[in-house]
C-alpha cells in the first residue's frame, strides 16, 4: 500500500500531478497511473480531482498523515547508519533568523566543518514562526532562535543570553537629552563598556517617533509590542519589514528607530551614524536557544554541531 508513498507525498507537496513528475524525474502519465494503482489498491481515491487545485481527500489525509510517520522512521534509521559510519558520511540542516545567519552561523559552520569535513551543512533563513514549523515537520534538523514558551516542545540548551537595544538614528534630535543613557555600536564590538551597567533609557522619552518593527511572527515584533504597551505608547510605525538588518540599515540611514540586540554589533563592524539605547530590565534580555524537536532521535552529527557552537559562542 505504501511501496510508492513518495510519489503520493510528491503530489501533496506540489499540489500538481505535472510539477511532481518533474520532481521524480518520471513522465506525468507514468506518475497518473501509479497514484490510480495505489488509490485502486485502496479501495478510495487520494485526491479530489475535480477542483483546480489539487486537494486531498479524508482518506488522502489519513494516507499522507501515515507517509510522514513512515518517513519520520526512515529518517530515524538511516540517520543511526550515518552515525555507526562515525561522521564519515552524513547531512544535517540548521535553521535561524537571517542576521543569526550572517553573522552567527557562518562562525559555528566553520569551525565545524574544520572538524567533520565529510558532514554537509545546509543553512535555512526564516522568521521564528517559519523556523518552528520547519523543525516541527523535520524539514530542520536544528534551530537557533528564541523560543521561550514553546520551548515545551523542544530538546535544547542555552546558547546565548541577548540584551535588547533600541536603535536611534544619531542625528535625532532627542539624543542630546539622554547622554546618561547611550551606548554605540563600537562599545560592544570592542568590549569596551558593561552594557549591563548603562541604565536603561525611558522608552516614552521617544512617544512622537517613528519606529520600523519586524512583522508579525518574528519574535521581535511580539517583543517591542510588549514594550510598547508596559510604556502605553501607540507607536507610529514607519516600515514594518521582514529581517533585523534591513530594520537596522533604515534606523542608520536615519529613517527612523528600531530594537535589535547586542548580537548584531557583537559579530558585525557597523557605522557610526546609530545611537544605542538599553531598554527595561524586564524586557532587558532574551535567551538563544540551539534546539531539535523533542523525542527526535539526535545524531552524532547535530550533537557535535551544538558542541561546537556553544564552544564559538562562548569564546
């Protein structure tokens, strides 16, 4: 019943008999008729062919839902055969936000691949939302993010605690009144000042500004919202955008302000033209996690992977 289970998966994944027999590399006729043979088989179609778009029926609900638990086990097996090949051999996929990706992982795949040079590396950008779905399908393998009350359904350990910032353009106007309050990028780069020392700044000193927020579904933007509201300020909202770093290029182009965290001037040299400013102490910090699904069988490879980046990220 479930011999060609792949080419069903196929079908369900690209939601069209043509663009999945491209995938499989076989013709759409020869894929037709393997689908009618499994359906056949089973007494009951798998698809509902009468709409334009391909859907699933309850029985190809039930079929698909079986497929991914036998894929999850064929996983599993041939992920124990890498590991008794002792890293000769093997892939593993990670996942994290984009300035996670350009500035953190390039680090940590480095050094491990000095080490396990035989152990393929793939790097996936997504937000947190993209992330959790992705690892909760095992299309990941490993996540670094912040995952805080989803953690529950994950195994993982502390990589990193974050200290929020709030960005300001430096030729706002409003940085003249808050000297008592600032830090600048090159402080953090260089280590040269105690961030946890810099009292925070009031953020309703910044009530009449423009902000650029991440959307909805990145972990920052649920995190300034919150600020937002502790501070009862209904910001203006300039730009909402997908990633950290276009948020922080538009706060030094002097478009307006945004949060990020020390990470990003931690592992990047950045202009001159941004004042930094530590927010409350309830909203000071955030932990990175480096993560897998829980219950999921963790290779020698993702093992060594989250070895290796704790070491990067704790030198």
């Amino acid at each position: 019943m479930f011999s060609k289970h792949a080419y069903v998966y196929e079908v369900y994944k690209q939601k069209s008999f043509t663009k999945a027999a491209e995938k499989l590399f076989i013709s759409q006729p020869s894929l037709s008729a393997a689908i009618k043979k499994i359906e056949k088989s089973i007494g009951t179609p798998l698809f509902d062919r009468s709409s334009s778009q391909m859907k699933l029926t309850d029985a190809g609900k039930e079929y698909i839902s079986a497929v991914e638990k036998i894929m999850s086990i064929e996983s599993d097996f041939t992920n124990r055969l890498n590991d008794i090949s002792n890293l000769e051999t093997g892939h593993i996929s990670v996942g994290g936000s984009n300035y996670l990706s350009s500035y953190i992982l390039p680090k940590i795949v480095t050094e491990f691949s000095k080490r396990y040079p035989k152990i393929n590396v793939t790097l996936v950008e997504s937000n947190s939302t993209g992330l959790c779905e992705m690892i909760a399908k095992e299309e990941l393998d490993i996540v670094i993010d912040s995952f805080d009350e989803s953690m529950s359904t994950y195994d993982g350990e502390i990589l990193a605690k974050e200290r929020l910032l709030l960005c300001v353009p430096a030729g706002f106007a409003i940085n003249s009144k808050l000297k008592e309050y600032q830090i600048y990028p090159d402080d953090i780069y260089n280590n040269t000042v105690d961030i946890k020392s810099v009292p925070p700044v009031p953020i309703n000193k910044f009530k009449f500004e423009k902000f650029i927020l991440l959307k909805s579904g990145n972990d920052m933007h649920k995190r300034a919202m919150d600020i937002f509201r502790k501070s009862k300020i209904n910001p203006t909202v300039l730009f909402s955008v997908d990633q950290l770093n276009i948020s922080y290029l538009l706060v030094d182009s002097g478009m307006g302000l945004c949060f990020a965290t020390d990470t990003l001037f931690k592992y990047g040299k950045f202009h001159k033209n941004v004042i930094l400013y530590n927010v409350s102490k309830e909203h000071s910090t955030r932990t990175l996690y480096i993560a897998h699904k829980r219950n999921r069988y963790c290779t020698n490879a993702m093992t060594k992977f989250i070895e290796v980046a704790k070491e990067v990220i704790n030198k």
